[in-house]
C-alpha cells in the first residue's frame, strides 16, 4: 500500500451537466489527503423535478474528508457556482475565499440562510494569492458574463494546476480587466501539469465575441424603437447591465429596474465600486409618469421564468409596467436548452400584446460568456498543459473537448465524470476511484435525496391523480361502520354527475374488497388497507385507463 | 341583417401552435353556412400537462355547426393532422376523405377507437376531386415529410382557396411525385382568392433540401461505421425509411425495425404499394444472430421519448437490441423545441455507453418537410394570392409569413388566431367573428377542458404533494373517537424518524383544530373539514416550506 503524495481532482458537479459545479483537489497521501473545494454551485430543478427549484450536487464524499478541507474557493458570482453556499458549507465548515463582488453575493446568500456569522470569508483581491496547506493558489483575472471572473492557478508539490473556471477571451468586457493572458502565458512557461477547462461552447466555431459588439447593437436597436424598451438580461451581466445603461443614456432613456435580482446585483456591484459612475435610476412608479420614448426597463425572466418580471409584464400582472402596440422588448440574452417553451411561450404572449420581439436572432444584442473552438485553441497553446481535463459540460461537451484537445497534441487527456477521482500525479493520470456522487433535491425547506421516494411519488401525482378511501370499522366485529368516503384529486370525468358515480364506484369497489376479508385477514390492518388499494386501483383504472396513487384508510373505533 | 352568400375560414388548431390543425371553411349565408372540415389533427402533452399524452382542438364550434358539416377532408397522415380524427369525429358524424396512404392510418385510428364500420370514410386517388356542396375541392400532389401530402385547391361560388397543408418543393422525394407545380401555376392563371398556408420554417432562409441528399448523406455515413448501426427518424417519414433501407442495402446490412410505430407506418406503405420492393426485414430476434457490421436497427424515439424503442436501447432495456462500444446511432431527426432535455439527456445515455451518435450537425442526414423562405417566396409567385392566410404557426411564425406575404406584394394579409372567424369573400378580408377556441386533454380514457380543475391539482400535486387527514367522530357528541391518520404523499423529511414527527405535528394540528370548533360548528361537516384543512395546511408549510393538497375526512359513528 503506497503511502506516498498524491495530487487528486475530483470532479462532483459539472462533469456531466453545465452547472452545478463542485470540484476538489486533494493532496497527500491516500489516507491523509488535505483538499480544497473549488465552486459550490446549484442547478435547477425543471420538468423532472416538479416543485424544486434548486438542485445540489451530493457532498456526502467530501463530507466524510471534512477534517482535510482546508478552504472553500470560488471563482465567480453565477449561482452555478456559488448558488449551493448556503445549503452545503454546514456539511464542510470549511473557510471560504472569494473576490470582493462575488464575497458579495455570497454574504447575501449565507445571510438568507442564518449563517453570515458563522462562516469564515475571506476576501481576496484581483490577482491574489492564498496559501492554503500544500496548496498555493494564484487569482488570475480572465473575462466572462459577471465581473470578477477568476481562473485559479493552484501550486502543489506535484505540479501546478490550471483551473479556468468559466471564461472567454473578450478584447473590451466594458466591465473589469481584460483577460490576464501574460500571466496565463507565464503559467506556460512555468509548466502546466493539468488544465481544468470549461467545455460549454465546445460545438461552437470561431470566438464568442466582444461585450462591445453587444453595446454598439443595443444601441442602435434602441435607437431605432419610438415606444417603451424593455430589454431582459441576466442580472449578474453587469457589463450587459452597463451597456444597457449607456446606450438608454445615449438614446435619451432613463432605465428602470424592475425584477428583484436586478437590484440585488446592482446593489452588489455599486458595493464593490463597479457601476459606480451611471446616471440615476428611475423607479417603477416614476417611470409611469415619463413619456413612452424616455423610458428603459432593464427586466429579468429572460428565460420565460414564470414569476419573473417579464412574465409579469407580458401577462399584464405587473403593478407598474405595462408594454403594449408601438413598444419594443430585446431579449439581450441566449435560449437555455430545456427553456425554449416557455421563452417561446413568452414571445407569443408579448406579440399577442402588439409588443415587437428583438433577440439574438434579429440583431446583435448577445454574446456568449463562454469560449468557443478557437479561444479554447488559444487557451491551450498559452497554457499548454501535459493533461487536458475538460469539465463544465454534459458527456457530449467532455468528450468532444477532449478530442479537441488531442489535435492541439496536448499529450494526456482524460473525460471525468462526477464522482470520479482523478490522480494528476505522479504517474500518467488516472482515474483511481470513484466516490458517490448524485443531486440533492432542494424541495421548499428540506434537502431530499434525488432517490426519495417522495419525488416519484410526485411525478405520479402529477400525470395519475390520487385517490384516498377511507372508512371506519368496529373494534371487535371489524365491520364497516362508517364509510368509505372517496375523495379524489387530479381525477376528472368532465361533470360532476359522472364524477358522483365513479366515486360511488370507487366505494362500491374498496366495500367489495373489504367484505371479501375474512375476519381473520380483517384483524391485520395493513393487509386490510393493500386489498382495499389494490381493488380502488383496478376500478380506477377501469374509470379513467389511469393509474393514480390509491390511499385505504381504515380507522377502527 | 345580410342574407346574402359569404365564404369565411375558421382556424381552430394551428394558428397559435405548430401542430393541432383544424381548420373549416364556411360557405353560405351566415344564418345557414356549409362548411367543410380540412384535417383534424392533435399536438401532445408537455410538462405543463403532466399525464396527458394527447391535446385535441376544442371542436365545440363546429358541433354546434354539425347540420351543415358536409365532409372532413385530409390532407396528410401526420398525426397533427388526423391524429383527432378517432376522438372528434363522433362530434361532427361527417364523412371523411382521404388519399390511399392517409385512409390506411386513418383506419387504423378509427379501429382502436372502436369506429371502423361508423365512419364513411372515401378514398380519394391523388391529383382527385371531390365535390360537397358549394366546395369543388381538387386534392394537387406536393411534397412534403410523408407520403401523399396534398394541397387542396377550394373552389366556391366567391372564389378558389388554395389550401396548401403542409409542404416543401422537393426535386426529389424519394417516394411519391414532385411538387405538382403545373398544376400550382394554373390555380395562379385561374385566380387565387386566398392561400392558406405553412408558416413552420419562415425564419430559415433558403431551401429544406431534399431527400435525394440525406440520401447519400446517410449513405456514406453508414458506410463508415464498422460496429452496429442505428438510425431513428420519424416512422411517418417513408422516404427517410427508403433512403435508409437502401443505404444499409448498399453497404451490406440487413434492417430490422424496432418500435410499433415503424411497423405500423411500413405495414400501411405496404398496404398502398409504396415500400413494395424493399429487401425482406430481419426480426429483433434474428438481428441478434448477425455480425455488428451487418445489421442496421431502424428505430423509433428520436424526440427522446421515454418509452419509445431507442430510449430503451440506450439505458439497456430493450429485449433483444444492445448497443455499446463502437456501435453508432444516427438521429436522422431534428430536435422540436421543447424536447432538447430530453434529446440531450438520451445523447448523453449513448455516449456513456462509447456509442457514438450523429446528428444533422455533424452529417446531411436530415432535412425539414416544411418550406424556408425561397420556397415560400416561390409558391407566392405561383400561386399570386389575393390574401395570405398564414397558418401552422405559433404567433410569431403567423406575423412573420405575413411581412414576408407583403414583401412580395401580395394585396392582402390576414394573421389569424385560433377561433377568429375570417370572411374572404365579398370584400376584403376581415375577421368578422370570433368562436370559442381552446384545448382538450385526452387524460387517460376522459377528455377534459383545459381549464378542468384536475388539471390544476395535478400540476399542484406533482409540485406540492398530498396531505390527507381522516378520523372518526361520535354521532351525538361529535367527538373524535379514532385518529387521527394522517397519510402524505411525495412529502418527505429524508428519514423516517422526522417524518413520524411529522406526522405527529399534522394530527397534533389537525385535533387542535377541530377540538377549537364549538359544537354547534361541528355539526357542520363540511365547515369541519374546512378548518381541520386550514390549519393543517399551515402546519404542512412550517415543517417543509411547501404548500400540499390537503383533504381532511370526518367520519361520523
């Protein structure tokens, strides 16, 4: 058995869908390994997962190594890499590091979850450096969709480590620095063992694009319109939120905020000196009183998010924006894969308004934050790492970023999935174990295992119905004495005439069943109940050619 | 009040929604219109119908209309154009025409649903005529994604409308004749009053494409894959099974179809003479005999479906077909918006396997049946409307075939909506009425409103969960003399011990509640139930931050 150091990555969130990125690097020897946990990010919960709304990667592996967590990195603000913050830091207790802005966010977060005094976090500048245990972790400013977006260059024993996490080359990001390439390049020429890469935009040829582009666009598209704006954007692009601002000012608009999220960030990023040099902002309320040509809503919901600020507006529900014939919205944003419906949805709702629908497809108000083939292939060749490792993508992104890698001759390759543990070195890397890994359902307060049988209980309440059949029986006889009561939900006949026969079917069926006991099988209750379930179950189906979840409730008095 | 002749069109289904078409056209004075039925199709449940496999168009119109009904006419067998035929046509009791291919699926509908020797139904040859009434419909060859798309020219006493259904201009479509375009070209000579037509692809420029290309391209895509190949596409896409079968033929493989839907489309080819000299199918069970570089599995599932053939293979649940290392699966299939989660999750399936999979991005092996701009800018110019009438379409696609309509200077432009009652004739094109217009669920064996409330409770279910709390009460005294019991369904705590304390804080609520009531308000069961409800509910929201159904059940002894 070796005892000797070992550098680990172990990817449980990202390597097999864009988002919920957690990531840990170990050092040491196997029974002894010190770690560092990079990102602690959310997914959402969509057709799948009916009413939750955030989806955790599953932290039981890191739990049990909590004693070696020597700190909490994260690189960027977006809530797929902070959002699982304030759910998972009480499993590690481990101190977190971050940049001012995204120290911001992430003090908003711990505090909706009680624990801003609690946990340890330490701001880090631009371009800092932490030392934490073996590992000597450098800051180095790239550019992306949110400001302050941080590669990691983490220095151990065995070689140097760089982690990108969500970046793109943008020559003018209108928000922060460009990208640090001198230091990239001198991390090249210092020797990269691995580089751990964002795999988003993988399928797609040539550059992202300049957040620049995007302004000069807003600001002829809006130029161009004579009613109401209402441009829909991501909260946390700042720079996005930036250009906004200066093409409505150019064009004689005054912006109004509408959607909590906007102001959160906003907020966030006044508070860290970024926007700080913008005209005023109007609220909702004043905005009524300005004439439809001076007047920009910057909104959320640009992803059809039903309870989002455009949704609001588009179905007429919002207190105090209303958009109609003669005014515009600009979808300044990309269609997420598994929203398209629902932005779909939107647009028909806005054009049934007469309102006129911009996006990404008509004019160029978006690009992406992420790299595409040609800033990876710069990537590489700056870096020029001995082992690609490609995350922050679905199975798909993984492994054509890896083929990718392999024509640009990087000399090792590998294709992580969450959960497996990858040594780095020494030696060729390897995968040298797999440790679970999984989703946790956050479901209202409670965090659930994705396994639990409450969600398929639910995915069957939603397509099937319940039926509940309850009856008293007596003590001694165990006859039935009251009963059976029928209730039904999420089960239709179309009237209510045909609804009062199939329940009396229903109850027709759980009294048969029951009869049909002999007084012996009576005294076993649960027995009683399933013979009751199962002969509701048949007359349901026979109802509706449904298969609803069936309760028997047997009370004995 | 006139008396006097109109000819009107009546979207109820596919102006709003790419699919679902139902469309009539009136004739007559208003007080007595003739009208026919031109398809009558059904679009499928998503996850905002959870439990719902098929969504038909609300006919009530047009039952109250059924004297007039003087035929329903189909276009094509695409099931978003007849697939209602077997729910709707006891609501109209008219007599249905059809071309060969489309009569067999239509029969074949009309079986399951018990209505075979109900339904007149009249095969009409292609390039037919067919006369009811004040309508002299001439059935006009196009090309499309199926067999025997057919256009309809309408002649009546105020006009000829040209009803294009669904097409594309095809040069070679494998299967079936060109585009009648002569035929096209004399409707133009004779005078179009108003084309009805496809809005699917107005935001692609250029051409589908045809079939002759995907041909070759999956040619020589089969040809360089050593492993087994599967190929799945849309069953109703005949030609795509020709140019399938005859590229495994070309390189040495024997197909064997799997999924029902494949055999069902190949038998009805079959029964009409299309498919006719086609080498013989091997079966599942055979194909397991055959060396992997000799078989081809012709499948259905491209959408992702769960239960459908290539879903099974790809999580390893099909009986007889496995696919693993060095195998290929081409999708021979575009993604439909709202499907891309389940696309990608089932790409990700096949990959985790080493499968690879192709797709129209890497390779020319798909092409759309609908038109792109140039051929609609063609078909304008053949056919030189008076109106366009842009149909099969979401809101978006409506008003965008109609700028298009109006850059080519056509006259008049109408942009209707489902339930808008459109006069063509005399005078210019107004919608003069509006008729009810919406959805019905096909929920198991019940057809239910939109708006039915198990709908509602479904969808709160599947977010929310159940909560039923039943006990017994004393007839006299009207006090509790067994229970509470409180059932949850897809409500957990994650283990058992809380989730009994759960329990106990629901009964414990459900008791306080009740015993809260005066006795007078007791007597009240209803009033009973609803205050055991409430405060159960709040309970409910305290332990998991979510709002169930909650039903409370007094039985009285």
């Amino acid at each position: 058995m070796t005892t000797s150091d070992e550098l680990v990555f172990l990817p449980l969130g990202g390597a097999g869908e864009i988002g919920m990125n957690l990531n840990a690097y170990g050092f040491g020897p196997p029974e002894d390994r010190k770690w560092i946990i990079v990102d602690v990010g959310v997914t959402f919960g969509g057709q799948d997962e009916p009413g939750v709304d955030v989806i955790l990667p599953d932290p039981t592996f890191l739990e049990t190594e909590r004693d070696g967590i020597l700190g909490i990195v994260l690189t960027h603000a977006h809530e797929d890499h902070i959002g699982a913050i304030g759910w998972l830091w009480p499993r590690f207790k481990a101190p977190v590091y971050a940049t001012p802005f995204t120290a911001a966010l992430v003090r908003e977060k711990l505090r909706e979850r009680g624990l801003l005094q609690k946990v340890p976090l330490t701001e880090i500048p631009l371009k800092g450096r932490l030392e934490l245990g073996p590992f000597d972790i450098e800051f180095v400013t790239l550019t992306h969709s949110i400001p302050e977006p941080n590669g990691l260059a983490i220095r151990t024993p065995l070689g140097l480590v760089w982690h990108t996490g969500d970046w793109k080359i943008d020559p003018n990001p209108i928000v922060g620095e460009t990208t640090d390439d001198a230091r990239v390049r001198a991390l090249g020429e210092d020797g990269v063992l691995a580089m751990v890469c964002d795999s988003t935009n993988v399928f797609v040829e040539g550059e992202a694009g300049s957040e620049e582009g995007v302004r000069e666009g807003l600001e002829a598209m809006i130029r161009s319109c004579t009613g109401k704006v209402a441009v829909t954007a991501f909260a946390s692009n700042v720079a996005r939120i930036d250009s906004t601002i200066r093409a409505a000012q150019a064009c004689g608009r005054s912006v109004c905020l509408v959607g909590r999220s906007m102001h959160k960030i906003v907020g966030a990023a006044l508070s860290v000196g970024i926007l700080k040099d913008v005209p005023p902002f109007v609220t909702e309320e004043e905005s009524g009183y300005l004439p439809p040509e001076a007047v920009l809503y910057l909104c959320t919901g640009s992803q059809g998010e039903s309870r989002a600020a455009l949704a609001r507006v588009a179905s007429n529900q919002h207190r105090h924006v209303t958009l109609g014939e003669g005014d515009t919205v600009i979808f300044s944003s990309r269609v997420i894969p598994g929203n398209e419906k629902a932005i779909y949805a939107l647009y028909d709702q806005l054009l049934a308004r007469n309102v006129r629908v911009v996006t990404d497809k008509d004019a160029h108000v978006h690009v992406s934050g992420h790299p595409c083939r040609d800033e990876l292939r710069q990537m590489y060749q700056w870096a020029r790492p001995r082992i690609a490792v490609p995350v922050h993508g679905e199975r798909r992104h993984i492994l054509e970023h890896a083929a990718l890698a392999q024509t640009l001759q990087v000399p090792e390759t590998v294709t992580p999935r969450n959960g497996d543990m990858i040594r780095l070195a020494p030696g060729p890397a390897a995968v040298i174990d797999e440790v679970p890994a999984g989703r946790l359902f956050v479901d209202g307060d409670i965090v659930l295992d994705s396994g639990d049988e409450a969600m398929r209980d639910r995915k069957r309440l939603g397509a099937e119905g319940q039926v509940t059949v309850s009856f008293a029986v007596s003590a001694k006889k165990r006859a039935i004495v009251s009963g059976p009561d029928v209730r039904v939900r999420g089960l239709s006949t179309g009237d209510e005439e045909t609804l009062e026969a199939a329940l009396d079917d229903l109850a027709a069926a759980a009294e048969a069943a029951y009869h049909r006991l002999s007084s012996a099988e009576r005294q076993d209750e649960d027995a009683a109940e399933e013979a009751v379930v199962r002969a509701v179950r048949k007359a349901a189906d026979k109802i509706w050619g449904k298969r609803p979840l069936v309760d028997a409730v047997i009370l004995t008095v």
